[in-house]
C-alpha cells in the first residue's frame, strides 16, 4: 500500500544519461536516500568475477548466488550495497565490470537475486529518517516500484553520452551497454508506460534537476 508519509522516485535510463547526477542532487532537496541499483550490479559483478564464476554457467551462478549476502551501509544519503560485509571497490568502475556487467545483469537468477534487495531499501530508508527514496538504474519504474509516486525516464543522444563518459575519464561504450540492456528478455531497459520522458541531449544538469524537481514538489515540498 502506497505510504503518504513515504515518497518513492524511480529514474531510469542509458549510461551516462544524467540519471546519477541528478538522482544525488534531488537526494538532497528533498531528504531522501539515493539508491544507484547500477552499482549493485557492478559490485555483484565485480564478486562474481573474482570468483571464477562465469555468466555463461548457469549452474555456477545458481550455486554461488544463494551463499552472497547482502547488507546496507550508509554513505552520506546513499546507501552502498555490502556483500559478505565488504564494500564495493574501485574495481566496479574499471574496463573489465564495464565489459561483463551487462552480460550478468541479463540472466533471471542475477535479477531475482537482487529484487528483494533493492526494494528492501524502502525500509532502510524509513529506519533512517528519511522523507522517501530516488532509486536510479533501468527497471525502477517498470519492475522494482511500478507504482512510484513519480517515474522518470532519461535518455540522451548516444554521441553526447559518449562525450560525458570521456569527459569523466571513464571507459564505457555506452552504445552497446544500451543495446545489450534494451533487448534482454528479462527487465529490459525500457520508458515504463507513463513515466515522464526528459531527453537531457541538450539540458544542463541544472535544467534536468530543476524540471524534475518541479513535478516532485507537487507532492513533497523541498527539505
């Protein structure tokens, strides 16, 4: 049941859309905590492959999936994803998670794994204090909260996205991670039916904020 008290924001969309940028700022407008499900694939990705646990074994997957287990810790006003106790590193930004992440994210047994996860983290949000929760990846507002109190889908230009990866130092062929993302069967990346569509090709982080923001005020006044 929807909770009045509580507000949900789903934001979905490609690499390098403006989906983090904003997600965070928003966080801090309105007091809620920022949840990047993006990192969660790349820090289960990152253990998996130090495992030796390979995309393509099914089996393996199976069996090593179950053992992980999942925590929340608190960063400022996101919550980081701790698997067996330990944080994600570094290593979930580098060349090699790029590469893999998108591959992982589309077996069913790595989505289911971390479904419940990901909604779970309503309820950290709530033993923290916080007005609601901005949670940011590819499925929020079709799968994870199909019934957000707002969904936003963010897209760009695939050149302009390029240019921002590249701008931030960061590898990551952006074209490709869409095109893996987009036609997945399970989850794919998508604008759920009725999520508010903003094109940020030619919008500076400000004017996405601000023009997201304005909707979410309807409901909830900033902090």
């Amino acid at each position: 049941m929807p909770d009045p008290n509580f507000t949900l924001i789903a934001i979905d969309g490609g690499a390098a859309s403006g989906k983090s940028s904003s997600s965070r700022i928003l966080a801090d407008r309105f007091n809620l905590l920022h949840v990047d499900t993006g990192s969660f694939y790349r820090h289960l990705t990152a253990e998996l492959l130090a495992r030796q646990v390979p995309a393509n074994d099914l089996g393996a997957l199976e069996k090593a999936l179950p053992a992980l287990k999942f925590s929340t810790a608190l960063n400022g006003r996101s919550a980081q994803m701790l698997v067996d106790g330990r944080p994600a590193g570094d290593e979930i930004r580098g060349a090699e998670v790029n590469a893999h992440v998108s591959h992982y994210a589309a077996i069913p047994v790595v989505r289911q794994t971390l479904l419940a996860y990901q909604r779970g983290q309503v309820a950290v949000a709530k033993a923290h204090g916080f007005r609601g929760l901005v949670m940011e990846g590819r499925d929020i507002g079709s799968v994870i909260f199909p019934n957000a109190d707002f969904r936003f889908f963010l897209h760009a230009d695939p050149a302009e996205r390029a240019k921002r990866r590249a701008a931030e130092g960061r590898q990551d062929s952006v074209a490709e991670r869409d095109r893996l993302d987009s036609s997945r069967k399970t989850s794919p990346l998508t604008c759920p039916p009725g999520a508010i569509d903003i094109d940020s090709t030619h919008l500076n982080l400000d004017q996405v904020v601000d023009q997201m923001a304005a909707t979410i005020a309807t409901k909830l006044p900033p902090a």
